[in-house]
C-alpha cells in the first residue's frame, strides 16, 4: 500500500493526502531513462552475439519453487521474499531471482529436447523486502544468462565473458571478478564435516545469525560480514583444497581459460553465493575502483543439480545475474553518458484552434516518413514557440499560422540558412526530405 503523508493543514475536516513510492521502491524518470536504455540495449547486442534467446517469465511464481530451489533458509527466501496468498487460497511470491522461474519455464516447456545447451537471456524487476539502502532496492532490476544443458567448464568461462562484455560495453570496464569452487556432492559433505567441526570449536565467537547457520547453512558462515566472524573464517578450512578430482578438474581447466582470455581474477576461498542451488563454480563481479566497497555488480554460478530437484532430467547448467540499478548508479559515478537519443530535426509551430487541428496531420505524416518532429501544441503564443524550436537547435521549423490553415499550406523556415518557403500541405513530406537531405549534405562538405 502507498504511503501516506498526511499534512495537517489546520482545519481538522481538510488533511492533505500526499502519494508517495513505497520504501525501497523507485519511480525512474524520463530524465534517467537513457542510461537503462545504454544496458538493455548491450544486453540485447551481447546476448545476440553469444546466441541467447530471450524468455520473459511472470514476476509472481508459487512460494515453493523458491523455497525448494534458492533454498528455505536462505536470507533471500526466508526473511525477505514478498508472499501472499491468492484470492483462492494459493501462496504465491513476487520473485527474488529469475534463476528458478527459467528452470522452471525449461522443464514445463520441455527445453531438453532442443539443441544443447539451452541458452536464455531475461531482463526485469526482481523483489526483496531487505534494508533498504543505496545499492540494495526492494524492487530492484536484473538482466540474467542461463545455459542449461552443458557441462564442460568452458561454459562457465563464456558466461563470465559475457558478463564482462556487456560491463564493458557500457562503460565499466574494472571489474574485480572473484571465483571459488565449493565442490558437488561427492566432496562438499566432506568438506563441510571439516568446516563444521572446525567452526563449533569456536562457535563462542561466531554471531547468533552464525551459530544458527551451524545447522542450517554452515558454508554460508564463510561470507558473513561480522566482524568477529570474518576472524574465526580466516583460518578455517577452504574449499578449492577439498574438491573432488572431477571438480578440481573442472575448476583448473576454468582457470586456464580465464587465463587464455586475459581475464584477470582473484580466487576468493570465502566466496559461497546467498543461495542454495550452487554447485562447482560460484564467482562475482565488483566494481575495482568502488571507494565504498561492499556492492557486488553481478554474481552466478554453475548448478547442476537443480533441473533434477525441481523434477527435470539430471541436466547441468551455468548462469549469472547482474543488478541494473547498481550498473545505473556506477555509470553515473562514473560520468558514463547514457544512450544516445535521437535529436528532432523540425519543430512543428502553429496559431490558432485550425492550425493546430491540421498540424497532427503532418506531425504522423513527418513520423511516418521517419523524421522525429517536436512540437508544443499545448501553447497558444507563436514566439514562445519559436524560442523553444531555437533551444532545440532543429534545422528546420513549420510554421502553420490562421491563413496558411485556410490556404491548406504550410511556411518550412530553414534554420541553418534563414530562407523560408511557402508548400502546400500534400507536399510538406516530401519537402521536408528534401530540405534535410540538402542541410546534411553541407555540413558534411564544411
Ligand atoms: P544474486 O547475487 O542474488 O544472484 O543477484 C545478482 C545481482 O542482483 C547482485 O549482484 C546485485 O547486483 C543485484 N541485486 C541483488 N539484490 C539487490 C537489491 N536488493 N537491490 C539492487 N540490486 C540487487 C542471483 O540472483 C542469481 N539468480 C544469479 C544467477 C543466475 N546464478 C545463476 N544464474
């Protein structure tokens, strides 16, 4: 529900009722728009380029799927995972993550028979009820890669790269990219009996969120922010030295790749993801030159096993989702420009009720033939027209006064060179081309 503001305005019968966003939910304005528009449109070249097909999938899907897949005691799924029950009675969740709904939409489309891997790309709003905070959002907006089907390793090193590449194509090109493996079945129980019964020695010092996690998600102890925490980590059995020869295998061949592609990166033994599904490679994308530090850019991994859980056949995949918001915020730290936005070439300018009514006429006309036109027909003053068009800087204005509507024709003012010429409404298309090819042709000579 929006949240009211109820100003007193001294008369108990007249509250003045003001709307605003909920907490942690955002209006993003015209103004803004064009650095979204810089993201999606690299997302799109990228995931063409690396042939991703696009998949939009509901932003509310049923309580279970996350509870059995991003995991019931994860921080995501159990404190901040918006949930309702429909009018008949089904628990439903706005999603946190898209990871589960494309896993979901492969099985019930039955993706498997198609040519592997299965390669999906999505943009949209995700939901989580956290803090709110710069950086972290309750709506908040992913791009998300998925391919599903494969198993090798090099999988992971493109996906990694295509992450990398639509960083950089907006702009953001240091980028701390952090790995880890944190093993399959066959060793993480191992590994984690090493983990728990070193942890319990010290659980005293761990924090009560920690102590908790003993039982529930003991690897998850491994990234907890506390202070005394991060202590009893530092010294605590890793991962990478734990794997199984098929996950050292796995990770080793990774590296190399990331090597063979220049791509720098620091194994971080600490690194294990908030969520459950994660298998073998988990990495992170952070911006290098971040003076606050603690904002990751984007995150993924690799989970084989989740196709299986959610009732699928044994499938391996590989995926990653990055925060458009938190791209946005960089962009603009970082005094990267957004995308461009066509400039309108003419201004439409009119005086009085008929002018005005035939102008809509030639403004789809000019918009029909591809020529972006600008226009105030909310204003009445022909000056205050003319000074906007000269703000705009367009080539050319038409102007369509009280006898020029009755004449059927409109006066095009050449902005460049200051003639200007009368033409009749059936022509101004064509006219227009004419005069804007003219105007292009020289300034490319000067
Ligand atoms: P995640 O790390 O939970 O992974 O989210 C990915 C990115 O979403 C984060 O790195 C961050 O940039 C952004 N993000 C997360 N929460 C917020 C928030 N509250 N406000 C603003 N931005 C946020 C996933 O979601 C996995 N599904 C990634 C994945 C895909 N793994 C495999 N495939």
């Amino acid at each position: 529900m929006a949240k009211l503001n109820q100003t007193n305005t001294g008369n108990p019968s007249k509250k003045k009722i003001k709307f605003q966003t909920v907490r942690g939910m955002r209006d993003i304005l015209p103004d803004e728009q064009t650095y979204w528009e810089k993201i999606r449109k690299a997302v799109r070249k990228i995931a063409f380029d690396y042939n991703y097909g696009r998949i939009d999938t509901p932003m509310v899907e049923t309580v279970d799927l996350f509870e059995r897949t991003t995991g019931k005691d994860t921080d995501v799924v159990e404190k901040e995972m918006y949930k309702f029950e429909t009018q008949s009675g089904k628990k439903v969740s706005l999603r946190p993550e898209g990871t589960p709904s494309i896993v979901r939409a492969y099985i019930e489309h039955g993706m498997r028979t198609k040519p592997s891997p299965v390669k999906l790309f999505y943009m949209g709003p995700m939901f989580r009820h956290d803090r709110p905070q710069k950086g972290r959002y309750r709506q908040f907006s992913q791009f998300g890669f998925e391919a599903i089907g494969e198993q090798d390793p090099i999988l992971d090193a493109q996906i990694i790269q295509t992450a990398l590449r639509i960083f950089s194509s907006i702009g953001i090109n240091k980028i701390d990219l952090q790995i880890n493996s944190i093993g399959c079945k066959e060793c993480r129980p191992n590994y984690n009996k090493l983990l728990v019964s070193y942890l319990k020695n010290r659980k005293q010092s761990l924090c009560m969120n920690c102590k908790n996690r003993l039982k529930t998600n003991p690897l998850r102890i491994l990234d907890c922010k506390e202070e005394k925490c991060t202590q009893v980590v530092e010294q605590a059995p890793q991962s990478v030295d734990h794997l199984c020869p098929d996950c050292k295998k796995h990770f080793t061949y990774l590296l190399e790749c990331l090597d063979e592609l220049a791509i720098a990166y620091s194994i971080n033994p600490h690194l294990v993801r908030g969520l459950d599904y994660y298998t073998k490679t988990v990495f992170e994308f952070w911006a290098s030159d971040d003076k606050e530090g603690r904002i990751a850019l984007g995150g993924g991994g690799r989970y084989d096993y989740l196709i299986e859980k959610l009732g699928g056949k044994k499938t391996p995949a590989v995926g990653f989702a990055a925060g458009m918001d938190r791209l946005v915020d960089a962009m603009k730290e970082k005094g990267i420009k957004g995308a461009k936005t066509s400039k309108p070439k003419v201004f439409l300018a009119q005086l009085g009720d008929l002018a005005k009514m035939k102008s809509l006429s030639i403004f789809q006309g000019l918009e029909k033939a591809g020529i972006t036109v600008a226009e105030s027909f909310g204003r009445g003053n022909l000056k205050a027209q003319l000074k906007k068009a000269d703000q705009l800087g367009v080539d050319l204005v038409l102007i369509m006064g009280q006898r020029e509507s009755l004449d059927e024709t409109v006066i095009i003012k050449d902005m460049t060179g200051g003639n200007q010429e009368v033409v009749t409404l059936k022509k101004v298309v064509v006219e227009v081309k004419k005069k804007l090819e003219k105007i292009k042709k020289e300034v490319r000579v000067k």
